[in-house]
C-alpha cells in the first residue's frame, strides 16, 4: 500500500472519516490542517502562537504558517502519512511539493473522493453545524470548483490521481478505498 497520501474531493465528500479511518488501521499519521492548528494552539508553541494571532483578528493563516506547521510534524516523521485538506489550490500545491521534496516524502498517491452535488448538499445540511445552511454549502462547493479543479488536472498530468465513488456507507466507501490502494 501507498505510504504518502493525500486526499481531496470537495466538503462533505468524506474525506475526513475516510481519513482517520485508514489512517487508525494501517498506523499511518493522519494531518489535517485544521486539527494541526488547533493542536500547534493548544500546545502553545511559537507556529501555534502566531496562527492563533491570526485566527483570533478573523484573517485565514498563511500558506508559510501551514507549511510551516507541516514540516515540523513531518520533518523527524519516518512513517507513512495522510494529509487531508490540504493543499486548496496550486500555489498551495507546489509549495508542498518543494516541502515534501526537500524533506525526500514525495506524495505516492491521490485519491479524489467524488459525489454528485445534490448528495453533497444533503451529508452537509445533515451535519447540522450552524454555518451548514444552503447558501454557505453553495458556495463553498463553487469556492472548491474554483480552487480544486487546476489541483485535480495537476494531480491527474503526474499519474498520482486515483477517483473514489463517495457515494455509500463509510463502510462500503472503505473498502473502496482498501481496494483503490492496493493497486
């Protein structure tokens, strides 16, 4: 099985169970950006005192501050890893791609969960969080067309994208996935 992946598809798509789940069975480290800069916050180190800074005056933290926080769980990490959303666009891509180079972790595999929108728009009002309201998923689906579509044909161009049917129970998407790593 691939040791460094990565994993995109658009919100509600899954990517976050699906990465914990396999992540916790085959002991690879899980990133998930948020969950990096809550835990870099709550640790209270330097990288986690300025994204806090950030977060706290309402502004999004940086591509060099994600990076940064990155690289310092990766750089004494010897094991396989799992990033889960991130990166968001291009740029974001490439700066990774120069990162995980620097550090010789190259991404191995890409899985793109994909899911028809009207699928999407019901997981996500589901969810009941209070900014899940029709309009805001909307948009934030037009946001990750926007952002997401040049990392897929980037992805896609280097041999490294793989499409997973998101559509299902977590159970049923699993072993899709299982099956899609093992080639």
């Amino acid at each position: 099985m691939k040791q460094r992946l990565l994993f995109l598809g658009p919100p509600g798509a899954g990517k976050g169970t699906q990465a914990q789940r396999l992540a916790a069975r085959e002991g690879l480290l899980h990133l998930s950006t948020g969950d990096l800069l809550r835990a870099e916050v709550q640790a209270g180190t330097p990288l986690g005192q300025e994204a806090e800074a950030v977060m706290a005056s309402g502004e999004l933290v940086s591509d060099a501050l994600v990076l940064a926080i990155v690289r310092s769980r990766l750089e004494h990490h010897a094991g396989g890893w799992l990033l889960d959303g991130f990166p968001r666009n291009l740029p974001q891509a490439e700066a990774l791609e120069s990162l995980l180079t620097s550090l010789q972790q190259r991404i191995e595999q890409v899985i793109l969960l994909e899911l028809d929108d009207s699928v999407l728009i019901q997981r996500l009002l589901a969810r009941g969080r209070a900014d899940d309201n029709s309009e805001v998923i909307a948009n934030r689906l037009h946001v990750y067309r926007q952002q997401t579509a040049p990392l897929i044909a980037h992805y896609e161009s280097q041999g490294l994208l793989r499409r997973l049917d998101g559509a299902g129970s977590i159970e049923v998407i699993e072993e899709r996935l299982a099956s899609l790593l093992v080639d």
